[in-house]
C-alpha cells in the first residue's frame, strides 16, 4: 500500500514509462508541465491552479516517489497562475528502465508545515552562503 505525506489532502500519480528511459539514472532531473494539457495522455491538471487559488501559492506543492512518502527535490522553473501553467524540475532518486517510475504530485492550501524538499533546499543555500563568507575572509 501506497502511503500518504502527513497534512495534505491531494495529489495527482504521475507515471514517467519505462519504455523512455535506455539505462538505469540516478538523481536524475525530470522536467514535469502542469497544465491543461500534461503528460502522454494530456491528463488536464488545472485543479492544482484551482486549489492553490494565486500565484502566490506556488510554493505549496510537494512531489513524492512511489512511496507517496519519500520528498524529491523540486525546482519552480516557471508559474503562470492566470494562464495555468506550471514546469517543475523534480531531482527524481531513481528511474528504473525496467518498470516505470512513479511519482506523486501533493497540493493545497491547507498544508500545516513546510515540504521537507524546501527545507532542505533553504539550509543547503545557507552551507553554500557560510563557505562563500569564509572563502571571501581569507
């Protein structure tokens, strides 16, 4: 059974085939397009503009492994809240060439704490800032 990320009430399964994929990847960067038309099936995912109401929501999004637990990385690479259209970059762990890869998709506005993936990016930031002041005193 599939888990469930703690404080949100929806998501969206998002399956990359492994018929595209040639080799084993490791962190690999996969670029995911959340619109009216997504995906090989041009799945329309508008809900998510319609949940998160504003542009100013873009952040409350979460995107798991299969586990529906496990966070990947996600950059916003651009959001266009009026003409819903979004393009993540998820840092997905593993894509299997032999199975397909999946991925879950959480959003809402009723999230009680921050992804664990924005978290991880803010401190990873602040290493990279604390050695550019030290490497700048020397």
């Amino acid at each position: 059974m599939v888990g469930w990320l703690d404080h949100w009430a929806k998501r969206i399964k998002i399956t990359i085939d492994h018929n595209d994929i040639d080799a084993a990847l490791t962190d690999f960067p996969h670029l995911i397009h959340i619109g009216e038309s997504s995906g090989y099936n041009n799945k329309d995912l508008t809900c998510v503009f319609d949940e998160l109401k504003s542009d100013a929501n873009r952040k409350k999004i979460a995107v798991t492994t299969g586990d529906g637990i496990t966070q990947c990385y996600v950059e916003i690479d651009g959001w266009d809240h009026e003409n819903k259209k979004a393009w993540l970059w998820v840092k997905i762990p593993h894509v299997d060439p032999d199975e397909d890869t999946v991925l879950y998709l959480y959003y809402g506005l009723y999230i009680q704490k921050e992804p664990d993936w924005m978290k991880r990016a803010r401190a990873e930031r602040s290493l990279q800032y604390d050695q550019i002041r030290k490497d700048m005193s020397l």
